[in-house]
C-alpha cells in the first residue's frame, strides 16, 4: 500500500472524530453559553453580547464585585457595636439637654436635688428636703448659686416647689414632664442629680416595677396616708438624689426620686420615685395656693381574701377592697358606705375595675379633684350596688 493510501485511511476516522468534538463543543456552548447571557440579561436593560460573557473580567470588575459582600459582612460584624454607639450618644444627648436644669439643694447642713419647672423660677423637689427649714441655696450646674424661697409644700406626696430669681436663669430649659400612666416595666430610665453632694451625677437603670404603694405623712388623726403608684427603678439612687428627676430616653421626667430601700442608707438596686402624673397634678396646686388638696374616702380597709369573701358568702375569688372602717366626717360617711361587721366591698370606680389597693388610690390621686362626685361600684350583702360619693379634702398632714 503506497503512502498516499495509508494517508486517506488514517484521515477518515480522524476526520469523523473532529466533526463529533466540533459537534459536541457547539452543543456545550448552545448549553452553558445561553443561561448565562439570559441570567445577565434579566440583571439589565442592556443585550450583552455571548462574547462579553466568555470573555475574562479585568481585575477592578472583579474587585468591585466583591465589595459588597464584604461590606456586608463587616456591616454584620459591627452591628452590635453600632447599636451600642446609638444607646451611648442617647444618654450624653439627655444628659446635655436636662442636666443644665438639674439642681442642688443645700439647706442648713442638709442637701438634696430639684429640676426647674417653668420659666418663672419654680423648682421642684421633695418635701423632707427642705422640711427641716432654714436658709435655701441652689446651685446649677454653671457654677451659678442662687437663693430660694419655699412656695408651698405637700407632705402627703412628699412634693415641694421652691422659687429662685427667673431673670438670673433665663437661658435654662425647663424640663418636660411625661405621662407617667404609659411607662411599662423594664423600659430603660436616666437619673441626675447629686448623690452625696456630688452634683451633677448622671445614672442609668430600668423600670423596676410600677404601682408600689408608698409610705406617706401621718394624719393629724394618726392616719398614716400613702402615696400610689410609686415608680420602683434600679437605678442608682443615694441619698442626696432626692428630689431630682427620673426621666426617660426622650429627656422627659417620667418621675421624682423620693426614696431607696437599703439598710446601708446606699444603692442596693431598690429606688423609687413619684410618678410625675402625680406631679403634674400637686405642683400647679403649689404654686397657685400653697398647699394641695388629695380627694379622700376616708375609709380604712384591705384587699378581700379567699377566707373572709367565703364568709360574706362571695366566691372564693372576689376581688375588691374590704371596708374595715368608715372614718367619721369623711366623704365615705356622708354616702353611707358601711364597715364592721357587715362590711361593703369595694370593687370598682367609674366604671373602672378594682383589684389593687393602688387601682383606687391611684385613680383619686391623679384622676380627681376635691369636690367632684365619683361613683363607687361595690357589694353590699352579696349583691352589687353603685353609691355616688363627693370627695372632701384629705385632712392636712403633718
């Protein structure tokens, strides 16, 4: 066989098996080249030709893409930081915006704290700062120390409001009051004011719990009066900070620290202040009269029990507030509500439930006015009953 033969049968298989690899590789391209242009197409309004799609990506196109994922990433990574950053610049923010109108009180050798309350010079703070008498001196934070005067005090919700010379803080913010009847547990709260005589000292905590009846002034009868719905906070409070503010994240005064709980006489976690509903209720009275009227019953009672409602032949679970006694002269007296032997259970007030001791207190402190006829849901012999009651003015308190 001559070379020429040999060459025509080596190159007929060679032949068929270039047309089968130039055959599969159109079809390999027919399947990965178009998913690809149509996945590019749908990511833009531009045709992009299948050349562009083999082609190599130059190095900044390929740099570029990735950027996003890593920015993500770090984004992820910092959040919590970037959280922490936000909740940080909130507290210097409130701290600049109250703490000019944050006070120190120094009467005699005693001390406490106060805020300014409006434009006039009316600075409130607690009763038992400036009960013990003597020259008053305020100092802010500017280095400015005023005297003051006492407008007027009320014992019985250990509010007092005193007075310094507006023209000399003219450029001072008062401070807003919050509506204390929102607040929820374990919202976070700010107090300022000075511990131990250290002025301007800014602390940080949450609600701690909310409606704690508190110990008020005793009654020229004896009758030791509370103060309702009473703000329990973590925050550090020592003695000194009474009498300053409570205030929430926007700056608002959710309340006035009044007092801890601590057999040391230091933060042990237990504050508590009075919510500034109550404020906003008892300083206007202050300041326009001196002194404030609470609305009264005048009943001494306590929470109905599973015992004491099985014998008045309630069911076991009544709730309500047993009358133990009805004080003479008291508005409870002249609507003949009933204690003793066969007493009443008081278990609603316009129409609102009661359940705690607080509910009622509460509601009369904040919701009420001397002289304004209030309807009391009760049971009276088992059966259900609405007695309509004028509230007289709580007997002053010393």
């Amino acid at each position: 066989m001559n070379i020429q033969n040999r060459v025509k049968k080596l190159w007929l298989p060679f032949f068929v098996v270039l047309v089968l690899m130039l055959a599969a590789c159109g079809a390999a391209e027919t399947a990965f080249t178009n998913p690809i242009t149509q996945t590019i197409n749908t990511l833009t309004e531009k045709t992009v030709p299948e050349t562009a799609v083999l082609e190599e990506a130059p190095a900044e196109t390929v740099a570029e893409a990735a950027a996003p994922v890593t920015s993500v990433a770090e984004t992820a990574a910092n959040a919590p930081l970037a959280d922490l950053f936000a909740q940080e610049q909130a507290y210097v923010s409130v701290y600049e915006q109250v703490n000019p109108a944050v006070v120190n009180i120094v009467v005699g050798s005693g001390q406490g704290s106060g805020f300014l309350f409006d434009t006039k010079g009316h600075i409130i703070t607690n009763n038992h700062v400036v009960a013990g008498g003597g020259n008053i001196i305020v100092r802010f934070d500017n280095g400015l120390d005023l005297p003051a005067t006492i407008v007027g005090t009320d014992p019985s919700s250990d509010l007092a409001v005193i007075q310094v010379d507006a023209s000399k803080i003219s450029d001072i913010s008062p401070v807003t009051l919050a509506n204390s009847d929102a607040l929820k547990v374990g919202q976070i709260v700010i107090a300022i004011g000075s511990p131990f005589g250290l002025r301007s000292s800014m602390t940080t905590g949450i609600i701690s719990a909310l409606d704690r009846l508190f110990p008020g002034a005793v009654g020229p009868d004896g009758t030791s009066f509370q103060i309702p719905d009473i703000i329990q906070t973590d925050a550090a409070i020592n003695p000194g900070n009474s009498g300053g503010p409570l205030l929430n994240l926007h700056g608002e005064v959710i309340g006035v620290n009044t007092a801890i709980e601590s057999p040391v006489r230091a933060s042990s976690g237990i504050g508590y202040a009075v919510p500034s509903n109550i404020v906003g209720n008892i300083v206007p009275q202050i300041i326009a009269n001196g002194h404030a009227e609470t609305p009264w019953l005048g009943i001494r009672g306590g929470l109905i029990n599973e015992d004491t409602a099985v014998a008045l032949g309630l069911p076991a679970d009544q709730t309500g507030i047993l009358i133990s006694e009805v004080i003479t002269g008291g508005s409870a007296d002249a609507a003949g509500l009933r204690g003793g032997n066969n007493p009443d259970v008081i278990i609603g007030v316009d129409g609102r439930s009661i359940v705690e001791f607080d509910d009622l207190l509460g509601y009369l402190v904040q919701q009420t006015v001397v002289g304004q006829t209030i309807e009391l849901q009760i049971l009276r012999g088992g059966q259900p009953q609405t007695v309509s009651v004028t509230l007289s003015s709580r007997p002053a308190a010393g």
